[in-house]
C-alpha cells in the first residue's frame, strides 16, 4: 500500500471505511485500518475486565475475528465503536463464564489480604488497599465491573454504556451505583 | 444537547469523585498501570496477527483436507470393490448366451439325448393314475 493511500484512508470516518470493506475492495486494507483505531479501546476495555494481558489478547483476537466475519452485514444503525465494544463486551462476558464452569479461579479472586506483604513503596497499607480494589473489582458481577469500568475509566455517557452491555440508560445508572456500593462493602468488610 | 452533554460531565465528576473517596488516587493509577502493562510493540503488531489468522481461516485445515480426503478414497475403494465383486461372482455365474449362438447340431443332440426322459415321465404319470392303456386298445379291437 502506498503512503498516500494509507494516509487517505486513515483520514476517512470508520462508515467510509465500512461502506469501501463492505464494497469488497481492497478488504484487509481496510480492516486493517479499522483494527488499528480501535485495537486500544477494545483491549483496554477487556483487560480492565480479566486483568490478564494473555486472556486479554485471546478474547480481543476472538472479537476481531467476529468483526470480520460481521462487518459485510453491519449496517450502521450504530457507531462501530459501539458495535465493537458489544462484541466485546459480549465475548468478555462468554470468557468469564466458560471459566466459571470450568472451575478455574482467578489468582485475584483467590488472594487473601490478611497475609500480604507490602511489597510497593506506598507501604502495607496502601498495598493492601489496591489488592482490595483489585479483589473488589473481580468480586463484582460481571455487567456491574463492565459498567463500572466503561464510566469510570472510559468515561462513556450512560447511553452508549446502555447500548454496549444492552440494558436501559437507568438500567447502566444502577448497575454503576450497585458497583460503587458492593465495593464500598468489601472494602469495609475488614 | 449542550445541556446533556454538561450534566453528564457534571454527573461524571460527581461520581469520580465518590469512587475516589473510596479508593485514593494513587490505586487507581496503579491499577490502571497494571492494566497498561502490556508486552512490547503488542499493537504495532496486533492486526498483523489477526490478518494472518484470517488469512490461516480462509485455508482448510490439515484435519479438514485429510477427512476429505478420505472420503474420497473410501468411496473410490466402494466403487472399484462393487465392480469387482460384481464381475467376478454375478456376471461370471449368469453367462448366457442368445438361442441363436447356439448351432443346430448341438440343439438337435441335446433333444435326443433327453428325449427318454420324457417318455420315462410320461410313464410314470400312468402307472400313477393307475391307467391301463392295453385293455382299452383290446377292447375297441373286439368291436371291429
């Protein structure tokens, strides 16, 4: 690909990007471009959830590989990147629960902060506190942590947090609130 | 819209600022190094990774050319086992031969070779009826 085309197409909207990838020309150029806006968000998004880069990295690979095979049938009825992240939010969620089924415990859900040494130079306590908050987020119901993080972190406005994980705007709004108080909770539980 | 927009930055800070009074500042920076913590070049590389994958896809697998292809060899080994099996015990029992290919001389000994055999079951048939031809033949002479 010449440097003029790549710059050309890295200044076109994501729907210019669909409407020539949906056309059928020059597919892997355009997916690539798509991959290459998005790729941070998504796996940001995904990490914050599994904490692990290697779960990270499959389940990111997984909602690509969905992107390409979807995007001929995408009919921007929404933005990609809201499209993308429901994908992602969806593989996320079916990640989590294959896991659950298979019994298999994340390390931070199965760490004990009685026992911790402080290893950072904040001190023991405030090593215990972000173990805390790592445990609390991993504590959370799965559709809590993903609303806690997209407001939080990504801060989205409560609509596209309601389009992503597909509930209603109050819905998003109690689920973050819930959050923010089962966290509260576990924090204060000692 | 602006309005929206402006109560939902303010509502926003509101509640950053209650998750902050729950976890100070410096957590959630750590946990969010954590979470950036990611292995060298890993997205210069990523969709290069992906297109191959893709790519990798779009070819059958080994497995996939393999069942193929054993298909295909089970169904040749059907075919040429049938025509085997066929030709050796079928065709080969149920030689026949048109009346015509058979030359006259052979027809001709074949009938009188077994031409007693049907005056032996035409006898047979007699004595089991239990007729007596001679006495009916003598009869008829005695009315002359």
């Amino acid at each position: 690909m010449s440097r003029s085309l790549s710059n050309l197409v890295s200044m076109q909207s994501d729907q210019i990007i669909i409407e020539r990838f949906q056309a059928g020309a020059e597919k892997e150029q355009h997916f690539t471009e798509l991959v290459k806006r998005h790729q941070q968000k998504l796996y940001y998004q995904i990490k914050r959830i599994v904490i692990e880069h290697a779960d990270a990295d499959d389940i990111a690979q997984i909602v690509w590989m969905k992107v390409w095979e979807k995007l001929e049938g995408f009919k921007m009825e929404s933005e990609f990147s809201t499209w993308l992240f429901r994908i992602g939010y969806n593989e996320t969620i079916n990640f989590i629960q294959k896991r659950k089924k298979l019994a298999i415990v994340h390390p931070l859900e199965s760490l004990d902060t009685s026992n911790q040494e402080a290893s950072t130079s904040n001190g023991p306590k405030s090593s215990q506190i972000q173990i805390k908050l790592d445990q609390a987020i991993m504590q959370l119901p799965e559709k809590q942590r993903f609303v806690f993080m997209l407001r939080y972190f990504e801060e989205l406005p409560y609509e596209k947090i309601a389009q992503i994980t597909e509930t209603s705007v109050g819905g998003a709004k109690a689920n973050f609130h819930q959050a923010l108080k089962k966290m509260q909770e576990i924090i204060q539980s000692d | 819209m602006n309005m929206s927009k402006h109560n939902n930055i303010s509502s926003l800070d509101q509640e950053k600022r209650e998750v902050q009074a729950l976890f100070n500042e410096q957590i959630i920076a750590q946990f969010e190094k954590q979470v950036n913590s990611i292995p060298e070049n890993y997205f210069e590389q990523f969709s290069e990774n992906i297109l191959t994958t893709i790519q990798e896809k779009k070819k059958p697998s080994l497995l996939i050319r393999l069942s193929k292809l054993s298909v295909a060899a089970a169904i040749l080994f059907l075919v040429v086992g049938s025509y085997f099996i066929v030709t050796t015990y079928y065709i080969s029992d149920a030689t026949t031969i048109a009346i015509h290919e058979i030359p006259t001389v052979e027809i001709d000994s074949y009938v009188s070779n077994n031409e007693w055999m049907d005056d032996a079951e035409m006898q047979m048939e007699i004595n089991h009826i239990g007729l007596n031809l001679d006495v009916d033949n003598s009869s008829k002479d005695s009315i002359d």
